[in-house]
C-alpha cells in the first residue's frame, strides 16, 4: 500500500495547483493550492498515508455524508418521503431543479438536499452542530476535531444561495425549523476541520459493510451501507458523477475545500486532498489521483 501511494503522489505532483482555490467562500480562498496528501484506511483500521495527509482542512460538503448517515439512523426509510435518490446532473448549489420538483431535493448531497437533511437533524437533536460533529469524532477516533468559526461565519454571511434553496422548501412544506438555525448547523458542519487520515478512517465503516473498526459499533445496517454507497456513486460528485463513475469507478464525496473520500466496499477507504478545484468545484489531484489509484489496483465496483 505504501509503495502504491508513494508512486501515485509522484505521478500526480506535475498537477499541483492546477485548477482554483473555492473563492466564494472568502475564508477559503487564502488556503494554499499546491498542498496534496492521501490516506488510505483498511478494514482492520490500519492507515497508511502520503503528502500532507496530516494537515487539517474544511471537510465542507463532504460532511453530507455524516449529516446523512446520522438522519438515517432516527429516519429509516421515511427519510426519502423528503429527499429524492436520483442524481441531479446539476452545479451542487443549482436551485433550477428545486422549483420544477416541488421542494423535494433531487438527493441528500446537493446542497438543497443536506440543507433538508439537516433540518430533519434539527428537529431531533437539541444540538445538531455538536451531535454531528461528536460523531464524527466518535467514527474517526479522533475526539479533537472541532470547526473553523471564521469559516462557518464566512460561510453565514454570504448564504444568500444556500438561504434562498432553503425558504424554497419551506414554501413547499418541505422545512420544519427556523431556516436560519438549519444553516448554522449546517454551515458548522462544513466547517469542520480534518485531516485525509480522519477522513479516511472516519468512512471506513462505509466499506466495513456499516461497521465502526474506531468506536467499535455498528453505524450503519449492511443494506443502508451499501445505500449510501449507491448515492455515493451516483451524485457524490455532482455534475462530474457520470465521468468520476467512468474514470474511478468507486462510490466518492467531494468538498470545496478539496476533499474527496472515496470507497472500495469490503477493502478499504480513501481520503484525497488538494485545495484546487476544477469547473465542477471537484479537487483536480484528487481526481487525477483516484483515477490513478483504482487503474493500479485494477478495480472498479462496476
Ligand atoms: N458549504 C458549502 C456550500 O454550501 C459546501 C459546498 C461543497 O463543498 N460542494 O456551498
């Protein structure tokens, strides 16, 4: 594994800052493009890593996929009477769609998606910022994560997108809570900070068949594991999920601030970072880098 990630990491360095850093988020858009680490997490819960794998970074919309997981547990299947399953084709913060379908989110990671997961969060925890975020501390094992404030109010001040999708479902019935209270939360969560080796770990269960190696539970039953992992594959990467299928072949979420985790059910599970992005808001390394990993494995779940 070591060897597999050294020669990946020498492979993709010519790509190093290739592509822009998120600059709509203004906290983001000082962070350093030439930065890339990975990790890769197996399922006995041992890492291994290369490049900056140990330097912290905003998880942004990589943690829908915790906010799900988490709504899932108390939801069970009505939890998709409120959001779709169906890949949007579409810019993750695009609202086109959200009128034409009745506030219904076409999936859970689009923003309008996580935006209506996270108000089910609201309505069930008495703090759903903290709730999600000690749970990821709890499947990475890592109990110092905590979220960048200057990121998460960066984030508040210019939500006039992320507001607009959210009233949009209240006025469709579709949003419990006080719109502003979701989008803190939801914005503390993408706020998170962590490293490609708590990620790696913090998705492991996701390819442990919903099994927790770090907390020593069961996160997630092995059919809702392997739902997740559908969605995963089909709308992890927004508009780019059709290529990333094509070129990757394994089911992958990625975030603005140039995260990407990715799984190969029953194996192990991946965390990519390098801060520039390509049109689709996707870190450039990091899909070089998964494209080049799973070709030298020679795996794809399809
Ligand atoms: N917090 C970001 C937003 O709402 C998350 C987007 C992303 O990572 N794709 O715009």
């Amino acid at each position: 594994m070591q060897s597999l990630l050294d020669d990946i990491y020498r492979e993709v360095l010519p790509l190093m800052g290739q592509g822009k850093v998120a600059d709509y988020i203004p906290a983001l858009a000082c962070v350093p493009p030439d930065q890339f680490g990975i990790a890769i997490c197996d399922n006995n819960g041992r890492t291994c890593s290369v490049g900056d794998a140990a330097t912290p970074f905003s998880i942004q919309s990589i943690s829908k996929v915790f906010n799900l997981v988490l709504a899932m547990n108390h939801y069970g299947e009505g939890l998709w009477q409120r959001v779709g399953c169906e890949p949007s084709g579409l810019p993750f913060n695009s609202l086109v769609q959200l009128e034409y379908e009745n506030g219904i989110p076409r999936n859970p990671f689009i923003n309008a998606g996580a935006l209506a997961i996270s108000d089910m969060n609201q309505s069930r925890f008495a703090s759903p910022h903290l709730a999600i975020r000690d749970f990821i501390r709890r499947v990475s094992g890592n109990p110092d994560i905590s979220a960048n404030h200057e990121v998460a109010d960066s984030e508040y001040e210019h939500r006039a997108r992320n507001a607009a999708s959210a009233y949009l479902m209240k006025a469709f019935n579709n949003f419990e809570n006080e719109v502003e209270d979701v989008l803190y939360s939801y914005f503390y969560n993408c706020a998170l900070e962590m490293t490609c080796v708590d990620l790696a770990k913090a998705s492991n269960f996701l390819a442990n068949r919903g099994y927790c190696e770090f907390s020593d539970e069961r996160i997630l039953s092995s059919a809702q594991t392997s739902q997740v992992n559908a969605l995963l594959a089909t709308s992890g990467m927004y508009n780019e999920a059709g290529s990333f299928a094509f070129q990757v072949g394994l089911p992958g979420k990625s975030g603005v601030g140039g995260g990407i985790i990715a799984v190969v059910p029953g194996r192990f599970s991946i965390c990519v970072f390098s801060p520039a992005l390509n049109t689709m808001g996707n870190s450039t390394q990091g899909v070089a880098a998964l494209t080049s990993l799973t070709r030298r494995i020679n795996w794809s779940v399809y």
